[in-house]
C-alpha cells in the first residue's frame, strides 16, 4: 500500500478550523466543523470519522474526545494514509518525514515556533512531535511516526495538564510522578 499525504494546504485548512475556536466547544459546533471538513462521522457513534484520508470499509479516520463524558474535550485525525507494520516499503519513512517537515514548516508560518520532541532518532521507530499553544488557552501537537501522521488538537484543560506536566518534570526530574505517589 503506498503512503498518501494529506496536501499542505488542506492540513493547514483542517488545523485551522479547530483552532480557532472559542471554549468551550459545544458538541453542535464540533459536529458542524466535522460536517463542514467533509468528514463522515459512523452512524453508530458521530464522534467516530474517516476522512479522504481512509482508505474504502476502514474504520482508521479520526475521533473526537470528550471530558467527564460530556464536554468536547478535543478532536484527533490524521494528514496520510495509515500505514502499519508489515505495509511499509522503502518510501514510507521518507514520504513521512518530508511531509511532516513541509506541514511544520507551514504550521510555524501561521501559529509561530512551536516545542518539538523527537525520540529514537534513525530507528525504525523514530518519533517526532511539534506542539503549539495557542492564545484561547488550546494547543495541539503534529506527530509523526514512520508511516503515520497525526493532529491531536487539545482543550485548554489538556493543555494546562501538559503544561503542569512539563514544569512539574522540569522542577522534579522526568520520574516525577513516583515522588507523588
């Protein structure tokens, strides 16, 4: 299966759309944006999706999270087509990471620097990650994997968690969590 790519453009277009946003997000707003993207939400559940991105009988597009079972809590979809272990070829990673790079590359054009994080550099499980927090308290992070590519935009609520996590580990140590436990 050959790995496809979302255009720069048009992941800029669906960024965007969730970005700026005032929150909290009404579910009504949330459904309407989905519709508005021309994503198909699953009869069964509306916050399930596939995207243009989802190959035909998938079930791989995105979701839509909430918190205490209520609140829109943020939204998740990918930039390519899925491609897992055992359908990679030799174009996968590079089609990846020069995707990634470009979406970057666009994404700091319009929202600025953002935090990167990049793990297992050169392995087969090479992960990066671009995170940007925006003014209406939200973020969301570009991440990459080889033969994957995702947007995970985030409620101000997550993003204040992750930030609490990143100053907590910064003061503490990354094994700050057992000191509290």
């Amino acid at each position: 299966m050959k790995m496809e790519t979302l255009p720069v453009e048009t992941a800029v277009e669906w960024i965007t759309a969730w970005t700026n946003l005032t929150w909290p997000v009404s579910w009504d707003t949330a459904f309407a944006i989905r519709d508005q993207l021309g994503w198909t939400p699953y009869s069964e559940d509306g916050m399930l999706f596939t995207t243009v991105l989802t190959p035909p009988g998938e079930k791989h597009g995105g979701y839509m999270t909430d918190r205490d079972d209520s609140e829109f809590n943020g939204v998740t979809f990918p930039l390519a087509t899925r491609i897992v272990r055992g359908m990679k070829d030799k174009l996968t990673a590079p089609t990846t990471w020069a995707a990634y790079k470009s979406y970057v590359t666009a994404l700091t054009k319009t929202f600025g620097a953002p935090r990167h994080d990049r793990r297992n550099v050169g392995a087969d499980n090479e992960h990066r990650q671009s995170t940007w927090y925006l003014e209406n308290g939200s973020s969301f992070s570009l991440t990459a994997m080889s033969g994957i590519i995702s947007v995970y935009i985030n409620s101000p609520e997550s993003t204040y968690a992750d930030l609490e996590s990143q100053r907590l580990e910064e003061k503490y140590g990354p094994d700050w969590e057992e000191l509290i436990n």
